[in-house]
C-alpha cells in the first residue's frame, strides 16, 4: 500500500483544507491564545456549543441527542485527544489535544509530547479520516524547544500511520520561516521505512497477519525508528530479542518503541545509536511488566 505523505508547510492552522486539523489546547477545551484562540475564532462560537462526537454515550436516557458544550466535553488530560465538528472552518473536525508543558525535559514531557501526537492519529484513523494538519504542538506558550518537538512530532506520525491506514496526507503547519525550514530539515532527514524484516507489510490496526512473529513485529518498529531519525540502531537484534522475550502485546510493544523512539529523538544526531541495556530494561518493565533474559 502506498505511504502516507508528509509535508511541511508555512502557514495557518486555520486555512488548512484537510479532515481534520489539530488544536493545541488547554485542559479546559475553552480556548485560549496562540493557534487555540485563533481556532475558536475561525470555527466561530459553534465550536463552545458542541455536540460531543467522541463519546459513545451521546444519546442520553431518553434517546435525545445530548447537547455537550465543548466545556462538557470534560476536559482533556495532557497527551489525550477530543474530536468535535470544525464549524465554520474549512476543516471538518478539529482534534483537540493538550500538550506538555516544558519543564526542562526530565518530567516526561518527551513522551507526553509523543502521546499527542499519537492519539490524535489514532482518532483521525477510528472515523477514518484521510487527512489531518499538525501545529507545532507545546512550542509556544507551553515553552517545547521547537527542534526537539518537531523530531518528537514527525518520528511519532511515522510510527504511527502503520496503526492508521486511513490515513494518506499529513500535515504540519509552520507559524514563521524558521519553523519550517526545522521542519523541513527534520523530515529531509528521514529515510522512509523499508518493509519489515519478514517481507510482510504490517496490516496496522487489525492485528497482524498469520505468520508475522513477534520479532517481527518488534524489527518494524525499530525500522520506523531507524527511518524517522536517519540513524542506525547497533545492537537491533538484541533490542529485539529482549522485547520479543518480555511481550508479544501489540499495545505494550508500541509502548516500548514510543519510549526507544524518544530515547533516539533526544540522542545527539548520529549516523549509529546504541540502545543502553538499563534503558531497555527500564522500559520493558515498564510496560511489560516483566523482564526476562533470551534462551541461550
Ligand atoms: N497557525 C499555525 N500555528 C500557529 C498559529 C496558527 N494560527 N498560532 C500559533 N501557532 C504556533 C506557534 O507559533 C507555536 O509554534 O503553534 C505553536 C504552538 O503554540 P501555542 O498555540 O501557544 O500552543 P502551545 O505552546 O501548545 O500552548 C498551549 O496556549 O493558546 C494557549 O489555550 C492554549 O493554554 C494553551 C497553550
């Protein structure tokens, strides 16, 4: 299947003609400055009367439609994502999202930043949608060094799109030229991903196809992580050896490379990374819950 594409563009959030577009919020969903502010200005105050379209319980008891003002749309936490109409803008939904906040950069605010973008994908791919634009999410108000957060950002979309097969243009919005020659730098820095080391195309979303092992499974992630930095993981095999030891869950699998790939984004740019047996160690019992040496 053909990939998604990727572009970057210098721009505002609010023009773009795509499915969707992201709204780098705050917990509250009632607006604020920077591109959020500009979003609720553009959607018009539709957008604060809203019917709650990520919820499954929309019909209330008495099968009426439930009318959810984007203030009971009950918030949202850090790195989680809400879906609601986009109004009067040209995109037809607005995913919003609540960024990290930085605060230096060793209270997870990397995998925070990660989530973001992930459940937002993840969204735009249960209502199939085709389309999605990116700002540069936490790097205004909330203080996210922008390079950081744009190699967070793109490594996170190329990781995820396999989960998201509905999923064929991304697109992130620069606010300013400098924002978008990062960006550009960052993706021009990226190989696409090469198929899996099976051969088989991963069927993302649908669980995997018979035969595809777990090493498998794991091998395709680290490539997607190789391919979104540009760099060469040295010990692959024994980071694949020692997942597919800990887990064969999916979930906690994509957990565990989120985690590789944060590791890598934040690695001074190099052509080779080594994966330090204490950070594979930390993370597999993170979220797997167990570690266990290979066979052997
Ligand atoms: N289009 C595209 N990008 C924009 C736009 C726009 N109209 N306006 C701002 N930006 C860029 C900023 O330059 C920055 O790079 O979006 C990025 C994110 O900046 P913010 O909008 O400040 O978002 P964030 O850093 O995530 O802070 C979120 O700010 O607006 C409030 O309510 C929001 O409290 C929340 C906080």
């Amino acid at each position: 299947m053909k990939e998604a594409d990727l572009l970057v563009v210098e721009g505002d959030i609010t023009e773009q003609e795509v499915d969707a577009i992201v709204n780098p919020a705050n917990p509250t969903l009632l607006g604020g400055g920077g591109a959020d502010g500009a979003i609720h200005r553009a959607a018009g105050p539709g957008l604060r009367e809203e019917y709650d379209l990520s919820r499954s319980d929309r019909e209330s008891s008495n099968g009426a439609q439930r009318r959810c003002e984007c203030r009971a749309l009950g918030g949202c936490a850090p790195g989680e994502a809400k879906i609601t109409g986009g109004y009067h803008l040209p995109a037809r939904f607005v995913i919003h999202t609540v960024g990290p906040i930085w605060q230096g950069g060793g209270e997870g605010e990397d995998d925070l930043l990660a989530e973001c973008y992930r459940s937002s994908l993840r969204l735009a791919g249960e209502r199939g949608l085709a389309s999605i634009a990116f700002p540069a999410i936490s790097t205004g108000a909330y203080g996210f060094p922008l390079e950081r957060a744009a190699r967070i950002g793109v490594g996170t979309v190329l990781g995820t799109l396999p989960e998201v097969p509905s999923v064929r243009l991304v697109v992130f919005v620069c606010h300013g030229r400098e924002a978008a020659a990062i960006y550009r730098r960052v993706l021009s820095g990226i190989h696409r991903r090469e198929p899996p080391p099976s051969g088989r195309e991963l069927v993302a979303g649908e669980g995997t196809p018979a035969g595809t092992t777990t090493a498998d499974r794991v091998g395709a992630h680290l490539i997607t992580i190789e391919s979104a930095y540009g760099t060469r993981i040295r010990n692959f095999a024994e980071v694949v050896d020692r997942i597919a030891v800990a887990t064969s869950d999916d979930r906690e699998i994509l957990a565990i490379a989120t985690a590789i790939s944060t590791f890598v984004a934040v690695s001074p740019p190099s052509p080779e990374v080594e994966i330090p047996g204490d950070l594979l160690d930390e993370v597999i019992r993170r979220f797997a819950g167990r570690v266990r040496e290979p066979e052997g």
